[in-house]
C-alpha cells in the first residue's frame, strides 16, 4: 500500500524549549509511523516565561538556539553521532533511535515579521512556515522575494521550497460572534 500523499508537521516546535536529541528521537517515531512523511516547522519562541524549561535559550539567545538546533537536528536525522555534555561536562556521543524512514528531515523555518528570518531560512535551505497576524499579504509577497533571492545565492533551487501560509480560524454560529470570541487571544 501507498503511504499516501499527506505530509505529516509540526508547527511549530519552539526548539529552544527542548533537548535536539529529543526532537529528533520524537519525530523518528512519528516519520515511522508516516512512512517517511514527517516535516517539522521549527520556531524560535518569543515569551519569555516559555524559557523557563531552559533559561539559557532565553530571548535573545532564542534565536542563535534555533539555528543550532536546526544544524544539530539535520546531522542526528542522517544518523551522524553528535555529542552533547554530560552531567560533569565530559563529551557523550548520541546517535538517536529509532532511525528515521526519510534519508533528511524537511525543515520549516516558522516566522513572522522579520525579513532576516525568511533570509536565514534561504541561506539554510529550510521552507518557511508563516501567517498573518502582524503583516499583510502584501508584506509576505516582500518578504517571500527576499527568502527565495537567500535561497538563489545559497545555491537552492528556489523551485523546491514552500512557503506555507497558516490561516488560523475559528468557527462560531456567525461571523461576528467569532470575531468576538477569538479577539482576545488572537
């Protein structure tokens, strides 16, 4: 049988907030179970109180933790040992289990509003997972010219990558009462 066509992702993993080799161990299982479908949206996180499960990645270091994350997630995925320290600092290697079905993990880059995300994300040869709350289509049609020229000088070919646009919603009995409803927490 046909493991179908429907990819299976997360977004968005805020990275920092989590052990890489953890990730990469979770989402094996679920690229098993998906017959090699997984893709992983990874964000960077931007409330602070959210860093309390690790305060070293702290903005503003969330976002250099993310690019790390994403460089050691690519190498544990191939099946590269990657070492991380131990209890009293000496250096462990881990190679994760169980091993993946697909040979590399396709990466999102989740951003928002900062071109020098969606640059990182082309220089990094990532998709871009974003949305709308904060910018306009117009503005997403700037950046998305800026992420696919990053793509181009990073020797990507820009006709492989997505940009994959969240539209969040909320169904009530009528549109105002929606609107009414999702106001606050969006």
């Amino acid at each position: 049988a046909s493991p179908g066509n429907i990819g299976v992702r997360a977004g968005s993993c805020v990275a920092p907030l989590h052990h890489p080799a953890r990730i990469a161990e979770e989402w094996a299982v679920i690229d098993n179970l998906a017959g090699g479908r997984a893709g992983l949206a990874i964000a960077s996180g931007w409330q602070p109180d959210d860093f309390v499960l690790r305060p070293e990645n702290t903005p503003p270091a969330n976002r250099q933790a993310m690019l790390d994350t994403i460089a050691t997630l690519r190498r544990l995925w191939r099946g590269e040992a990657v070492e991380f320290p131990t209890a009293d600092g000496t250096p462990f290697a881990v190679v994760t289990q169980p091993r993946p079905v697909s040979k590399e993990l396709p990466i999102w880059i989740t951003t928002a509003g900062n071109p020098e995300t969606w640059r990182e994300a082309g220089r990094l040869g990532a998709h871009v997972l974003t949305h709308l709350l904060g910018q306009s289509l117009a503005e997403v049609g700037e950046k998305v010219a800026i992420y696919r020229a990053a793509l181009a000088e990073a020797g990507h070919d820009p006709q492989v990558f997505k940009v994959t646009l969240m539209l969040h919603s909320f169904l009530a009995g009528d549109r105002e009462t929606a609107r009414e409803i999702a106001r606050e927490p969006m």
